[in-house]
C-alpha cells in the first residue's frame, strides 16, 4: 500500500512565505501611496481655496470697525518669503508661512487714473498706527493671518536649482479699484516686509517706515499670469512632480485661480 505524503517541504514553505511576504508588502506599499496621494491633493486643493478665498474677500468688501471710520479696505496684499510673524519672532527656516494682510485707505475722496495712482492718493497701506496716551501702537490693518502649506508641501517657484532656496518670494495684490469696482491683480518679485518693518518699529519708536509701507513702494506690475509650483515634500516617492496653481491673465474673482493639470502642456511645473 502506497504511503501518503503529509505536510509540505521545506522549499514550499519558504515559496509561500516569500509569496504572501511580497503580497503584504506591495499592499502596505500601495496603501502608503494612496494615503500620500489623498493628502498632496488635500494639500493642493487647500492652497487653491486660500487663493481663492482672497479674491471671494476683496469681491464682498467688509468695512472697518462700527462703520465711523474714515478708512476703507481695498484689497488683500498676499506676502510668500517673509523672515518674521505677526509678532515679530524669528520664523523656523523649515517652515514656509504665507501672509495676508487688509489693504486699507482714506474714503474720504477717490481720485482718477490707474488703480497704483488711484490708491497713492488714497495712501493706502496695511499697516495701521494707533496713539493712546502719547504711546503710538502699530499692527497690521484690519485682518492679518498668515497660511502654511499642509502636509509637509511646499509652494515653490517654477524654475529650479538643486541645492538651492525655490520657495516661491514675492508679494501678491488684489485690489479693487475705488471707482469701477474692478479687481486687479498685480505682482511685485520681491518681499515687502510688513511684520520685519512693524517690529522694527516698535523696538526703535521710529514709525516712519509703516506710514508709507505700501505706498512708497507701489512698484508692482500687471502680469499674464502667476504660477505657483506646489511640492509634496515629506511624501516619499511623491516628491518628483509638482502641481501647477495658476492665477490667470486679468483674474477677477476666485474662478481666476486654477489647478492644471499634471499631463497639460502648460503645466510650467513639470
């Protein structure tokens, strides 16, 4: 009588952990990246909508305190690359944190021309000072927040250098000119340092500088468009493509801001 073989081998054994050994790691692999891919697309959408947000904001205006004051908001003015906070304290450099700050002026008279002459009558700025009992006071006007990048990302420029700083640096303005009630976008590459300046201003007493902060320094100009590069930092594999967020030629409202495609030809973040 033939005998029957019970059991498996030593070979088979190790054939069957060595299978379901890969199975289990091409899932946990799998699942890791989709986790990674929800939250760059959570990171993406998330920019996009504070963009947007900005521009859904100056298109309802809101006023300035219980409605007596001789000032009125205009705009936002959207600050990447600055040094300091709100307060004054030394920003991590591992840490990207965008501003946003009221862009406020006299309502007392509008004036003609283009919205930069317009508004340099109108001495717009985003600072404001405040005197009670001989102490001047100075803080960003109206409503200042600052924004950072979620889940490790990182908005960057289009261009890069290996080795090399590109957070993207420039200041953006969205305004609404005071006569036609038109929203222009307009772009500076350079940081205006409005919290570096307030905490200057209150270690010296020397307020000088935050009188004319924006005015003296309307040099920004009009654009095709303003592309930002958002970078999935922290997210392993991911970190070798970028998402293109365009603010469009003209924008003037929160659909001027669009997500382009990863495969589109005008994606200048490839």
């Amino acid at each position: 009588m033939k005998k029957v073989k019970l059991g498996f081998t030593l070979i088979e054994v190790s054939l069957f952990l060595a299978i379901t050994g890969a199975l289990f790691v091409s899932i946990i692999v799998g699942t890791q990246n989709s986790i990674w891919q929800q939250k760059y697309n959570d990171s993406v959408q998330n920019f996009t909508n504070f963009i947007r947000n900005a521009y859904a904001q100056v298109s309802n205006p809101q006023g300035i305190g219980d409605g007596r004051s001789d000032q009125a908001i205009y705009g936002k003015l959207i600050v990447f690359g600055q040094e300091y906070d709100l307060k004054g304290e030394k920003i991590p450099s591992d840490e990207q944190r965008i501003f946003i700050y009221d862009v406020v002026g006299d309502a007392s008279s509008v004036g003609t021309g283009s919205v930069i002459e317009t508004f340099k009558a109108l001495r717009i700025n985003v600072v404001v000072e405040e005197v009670n009992g001989g102490t001047t006071n100075v803080s960003p006007a109206g409503l200042a927040d600052s924004y950072v990048p979620t889940w490790a990302s990182v908005i960057e420029k289009t261009r890069v250098t290996a080795g090399a700083d590109n957070n993207f640096k420039g200041s953006i303005l969205i305004v609404r000119h005071p006569r036609s009630g038109i929203i222009n976008t307009l772009f500076a590459d350079r940081i205006i340092k409005v919290n570096e300046e307030v905490r200057n201003a209150r270690l010296s007493g020397n307020y000088s500088g935050t009188r004319t902060l924006l005015t003296s320094k309307l040099d920004f100009f009009s654009v095709g468009q303003i592309d930002l590069c958002v970078n999935p930092y922290g997210m392993g594999e991911m970190g070798t493509f970028r998402r293109n967020i365009r603010i469009v030629k003209n924008a003037r409202n929160s659909s001027g801001v669009e997500i382009i495609d990863q495969d589109a030809s005008d994606n200048y973040c490839k």
